[in-house]
C-alpha cells in the first residue's frame, strides 16, 4: 500500500532534486540554462521534475537556484 506524501516531503524531495542538479553541473562544467543573463527557471524546474512556480512559491529554491549561479 503506498501513502500519499505531505506537501512538506513533496517539498523536501524537489529540493534535493534541485541540490542534486546543481551539483551534477558543477561536476560536468555546463552552465545553466538560460536565456540571455537570466536562468530559465522552466527548463531547470523540468530537469529536476517539478513546476516552475515552485521558485515563486518557496523561496528557498530561488535562493538555492541564486547561489547555484554564482561562480
């Protein structure tokens, strides 16, 4: 039988889906989708298996995403 998850492990596993992505671009060199300066929010949330307004519904997936831009 298996139970529905709350919305805070939904959360908490989209979340290191997005640690998880990060890291494997460190590790492999490509930078970040984008168009222009800004990150295309829509394909890194595709990649990781989630929406893209998970960024503008919690806040510390954009904060993650800013820091996983920097150098």
């Amino acid at each position: 039988m298996t139970r529905n998850l709350s919305f805070r492990e939904i959360s908490e596993a989209n979340h290191e889906s997005l640690l998880a992505y990060l890291e494997r671009l460190r590790a492999a060199g490509p930078k970040l989708p984008s168009g222009g300066a800004v990150v295309n929010k829509a394909a890194v949330a595709r990649a990781c298996g989630f929406a893209r307004e998970t960024f503008q519904q919690d806040p510390r997936f954009a904060a993650t995403l800013s820091a996983g831009t920097g150098p």
